[in-house]
C-alpha cells in the first residue's frame, strides 16, 4: 500500500496532487481488411460449390441413397468394413503393444525379433501385403496336407523314431484360410501391428523413468509396473495417434479388394455403379458412408483421450504443470489430426 | 541377534567403468535416523537406492532385516533373484524421492491405496481406511480426491510419504525429499518426517537440510568420493568436524545458506515497501 503514495519520478501525472491516474483502456483494434477479402472469396466458393450440388443432374442424389441402402452394399459395410476395421485392429494394437514391450526389453533377442518384425511389415505396401496373403496358401498345397496343426516338425519325428502319420491334431485348408475375409484381417493386422509397435513404444518412452521406480520401491514387479502404472500413462500419448489410424483403418479395408474379398463397401458399391453405368453416384455413396463412419470414430475417440486423461487435465500449481500443459497440447495435436 | 537392520559391507557400484561407490560399509539399527550429507558426486544418492535395489551393486553385500538384498548364498555360492523376487524384497522397504513420483493418473488417495491394493493383497475397504489415516496423518485429509497435479510440491511430497508408508515399511529411505520444493514449502514435508522420526521409524535421508540432520538425525554420515568420510553424532560432525573435506563441504553450504538468507530478507523487505 506504501508504493501508491510514492510514485516513480518522471511518470506522466506522478506526483501531482487531484490529477487524474491512468485508468481503463479503451483504444481502437487494430484492423484486418484482408480477413474481409478472404470470407468474400471463400463466399463465392461456397456459393458455387452449393449451386454445382443442387443443380447438378449428374449427382443423382436419388440413386445415390438408393445404393447407400442396398443389401450387398449393407454387407459389404458390415463384414468388410466394419468387422475388418475392428478386428484388424485388435489384432494390431495387441500386437503392436506386445512387439513395443519387446522391443524395449532387456533381452536382445526379443528386441531384434521386434526390430525385424516392424522393418518387414512397414516396408511393405499394405495393398501388396493383402495380394500375398491370398496367393499364401501356395505354400501349403492340399495336396500335402494343408496347412497342418501339430506338434512342431511333427513329421521328421515321426520318421525318426519309426512313427506313422505326422504327429498332427488337424489340418486346414490353406487356400481357403489366407484368400477369405480372416486373411484380409491377418494382413491388414500385422500391417497396422508395425506402425502401432511405434506408437506404443513411444507412449511408453513418454512416461518418466521415475514412475516404474516408484513402483518398483512399492514393491511392484516389473509386469505389474508396466500394467498398473506405466501403460495407463502412455495411453494418453498413444490414443489420439490410434485414433487416427483405425480411421485410416477404415479406409484401408477397401484394399481387402486385393486378396481377393469382394464383401467391402466400396466393391460393392462400385459393382452396382458399374452395373448401372452410373459411376459417380456410386462413389459419392461410399463416400458417404466412410465420412459417417469416420466422425463415429471421431466421438469414441475424444471419450477414450477424456478417460486416459484423467489427472493431467487439471490446473496444476507445481513443478510438472509445464510439462503436463506440453502433454496436453500434444495429445490434442494429435487429436485434430484426425479432423 | 542384535544384528543391525541395515548391514552394509564393502559395497561397490560402478556405472560403465565410472566408479561411484567404493566400498562403503553402514550399520543403521533399528528405530535409527541416519542422515547421509555430502556433495554431489559423493555416492550418497546411489547408496540409498542400492539399499532397495533400484541399482545393482557390483561389489559387496547389503543386508536389509537380516536378509541378503538381491540374492541368495547356496554352498557358498550366490544365486541372483529373480524380478518377483526382488519386488518383494523391496516392500519392507518404503522409498521417497526428490521429484515425487506420484502416479499422476491416480487421486492422492489411490495412490496410497495402490500398493497394499495391488501388491499385499489387501481389499478395496482395508486399503481406504488405511489411506485415510495416514493422508490424516501428513494432514491431507482434505486433498484424498485430488490429481497430483492440482496439489503443492510440499503436499505431493506429503502424499508420497503417506505411500511409502502404506506398505508399513520396517525401513524409510528419503532421497533428498525437499531438494525440488519451493523454499516456503520444505518445512511443511520436514516436519511430517520429523514426526515420524520421533514414532521410531527406521529412516536413512539423503539431505542438504542441516537443521534437520542436527535436529532430528541420530547419527551424520558424511560421503565424499564414493567413500564414508566421518560420521558420528550430529553435533560432533556438523559442529566439530574432524575431516578436512567435511569441513570445507560445511562451510560452502553455510556460506550458501546465508547468501540465499540474505537474498530472501532482501526479497521479503522488498515485497513489504
């Protein structure tokens, strides 16, 4: 209160007794006249775009619905699409956690098998990848047996010890396994298992040495540490960029075409285009359908970044909340990414 | 059967061929509090976290409550544990650190919980009764259901405490407890170890603060260079030091205590014009 009664010399007004003290600011914004220009522009862009889809014959709106609700195109979505997108992706995030947590154990075998694992599979094309696994039942004719189920090199054995048979429980069809829709979920599963290993491994390196010793002095094994305390952390480096890849996911699973699967949404949508030589309305109705596929995905996933941010969203008055607010801005980075 | 319950021998640690620790031999009796001083560099730090096995030790052996930290003697010869364990030989053990290491995803009072929920068994109801007494007891009874992040560095610190704690360790280490606080905030986590230093707890702490270690500490154990220097009653070795090194290390933290007093009477003078 002492300061008020012993203004800085040379202030404009200090000292003087009844004159008045700078009170609130109330000056003129600065002016942006290019922003004006910008909204003028995209105005008459919007405009256009507007007129273009509703007085476009070509887009046939009627016929677009009317594809968007056939029953092969409905089966299609649901097997192709969806149960593909689901599947390959618990497939490649519990593979992808289980080849980061490998690749960051103390054993050198493990983490070059996980090394190995992710070169091979990110350096080939996903679109490739799916035309192997259909073509993948070569290597086990039915001829021989199929693909055999037993005891490993049951048959040499066998042989050794003067055994009939092959020492095996079961055999399966080969062809028939790899070229189906579980092949195509195979394939797009240890394709998505590379990249997610990436992710996982980065979540996991994200969260500070200090919290497995603290578990650890709490008497945690190394397993339970990893369950209880470090994984729960990553997850919130690693959601928002799952997130992004299940709808990248999603799309891909139009590649299942490759090995081949016709019951997909955009083959099918595309056979009756072709049928009907309407092309177009055909592909904005499988357009239509990812775009609503992919903002579904988009509400799980700002639920799933909520739960996994539990405790780092708060206000925090000390030392980490620096680094919590930089978490925070990366995990919504993340976030928009997938907008 | 008197035998100490911390028997350290000849212990040993190098990192990468950098030789930390060399050869410190520590008796810590039951209901003792031992503060280890020195500079830094001197291997205090790594010998507290030697005695709960967050480093390995190349040399020596660390008793902890009679028992052989780390292995197991067969005919002479020693068997390395394994991960389970080890962790289980860690749980007699409660174990502080400078930066706190709450688990920011879980409340204060989860935390707590976490250890005797997950680690001894405990049930749901057990564990929550016990958290609540003991956030009580470091008196943070009104913070159980806040996120580490919205507390202080002193009351995350206390929360820490009350963790260890919950484990009803025979034996608490304290790894420069108060070195990352705000100054106005290191007495609040000082006085809930002093508190637990007069209920007879074991305690061993890493610390620059000599008002603690002549108040409260049982015995001064000063560390320069990987060996034990000095070490006695507080007030021999604070107050008459015998070693030239733990002279000139007392007289560069006083000196440095009464600059930072002189620059926080200034800073106080400051803010009441």
């Amino acid at each position: 209160m002492s300061s008020t009664s012993t203004p800085a010399p040379g202030f404009p007004g200090a000292g003087a007794h009844g004159e008045e003290r700078p009170g609130k600011i109330d000056a003129v914004p600065v002016r942006h006249p290019w922003r004006v220009v910008a909204v003028v522009v995209i105005a008459i862009f919007v405009a256009q775009l507007v007129r273009l889809l509703l007085t476009n014959e070509a887009w046939n709106w009627k016929l677009v619905f009317a594809i968007m609700f056939q029953a092969p195109v409905l089966e299609g979505l649901l097997l192709g699409t969806i149960v593909g997108t689901i599947f390959a992706m618990i497939l490649g995030v519990g593979l992808g956690v289980l080849f980061a947590v490998m690749r960051l154990s103390d054993n050198p075998v493990l983490s070059r098998v996980a090394w190995f694992f992710t070169w091979f599979f990110r350096a080939i094309p996903r679109y490739v990848l799916l035309f192997i696994m259909g073509t993948l039942g070569i290597l086990f004719p039915l001829s021989s047996g199929g693909l055999t189920v037993g005891v490993p090199f049951g048959d040499l054995i066998a042989k050794l010890f003067g055994l009939h048979g092959d020492l095996s429980f079961f055999n399966l069809d080969a062809n028939q396994l790899f070229s189906s829709l579980l092949g195509g979920i195979i394939g797009l599963g240890i394709s998505e298992a590379a990249y997610m290993a990436e992710i996982a491994r980065a979540g996991i390196l994200s969260v500070d040495p200090g919290q497995r010793e603290a578990a650890s002095a709490l008497g945690m094994s190394n397993a339970m540490a990893m369950r209880r305390v470090v994984l729960p952390q990553a997850m919130r480096v690693i959601v928002p960029p799952t997130g992004n890849e299940t709808i990248a996911m999603v799309k891909d699973t139009s590649l299942l075409l490759a090995v081949p699967v016709n019951s997909e949404l955009f083959f099918q949508v595309r056979a009756i285009g072709a049928r009907l030589f309407q092309v177009f309305p055909a592909a904005v109705a499988a357009s239509l359908w990812y775009l609503i596929i992919c903002s579904l995905l988009m509400i799980v996933q700002v639920q799933l970044e909520k739960k996994f941010g539990k405790g780092f969203g708060q206000k925090a008055p000390s030392p980490n909340a620096y680094k919590a607010a930089m978490l925070r801005l990366r995990g919504g980075g993340g976030g928009m990414g997938g907008v | 059967m008197n035998q100490p319950l911390v028997h350290a021998v000849n212990v040993h640690k190098d990192f990468h061929g950098n030789e930390v620790l060399k050869g410190i031999d520590l008796d810590v009796e039951s209901g003792e509090v031992v503060c280890l001083l020195g500079p830094s560099g001197s291997g205090k730090t790594t010998f507290l976290r030697c005695i709960n096995q967050l480093e390995t030790i190349q040399g020596g052996r660390i008793w902890v409550d009679g028992e052989l930290a780390g292995y197991v003697e067969k005919k002479g010869k020693l068997y390395r544990l394994n991960d389970k364990q080890i962790a289980h030989q860690r749980r007699e053990i409660g174990m502080v650190f400078q930066r706190f290491n709450l688990f920011p995803h879980m409340t204060a009072k989860e935390n707590v919980m976490e250890g005797p929920v997950k680690v001894k068994g405990l049930s749901k109801g057990d564990a929550a009764k016990r958290a609540d007494e003991l956030l009580a007891r470091v008196g943070l009874e009104d913070r159980a259901g806040h996120y580490p992040a919205q507390l202080s560095g002193g009351q995350q610190q206390r929360v820490a405490i009350a963790r260890a704690l919950a484990m009803q360790p025979k034996l608490m280490l304290f790894d420069e407890p108060t070195s990352a606080l705000d100054p106005e905030l290191v007495g609040e986590v000082l006085t809930v170890m002093k508190e637990l230093a007069e209920q007879g707890m074991t305690m061993i702490v890493v610390t620059h603060e000599m008002g603690f270690a002549r108040e409260v500490a049982d015995r001064v154990v000063f560390m320069d260079g990987g060996v034990v220097v000095e070490q006695g009653p507080p007030a021999q070795v604070i107050d008459n030091p015998q070693h030239e090194r733990t002279q000139s290390f007392l007289s560069r933290i006083r000196t440095e205590n009464e600059e930072y007093a002189e620059a926080l009477a200034i800073r106080t003078a400051a803010e009441a014009l």
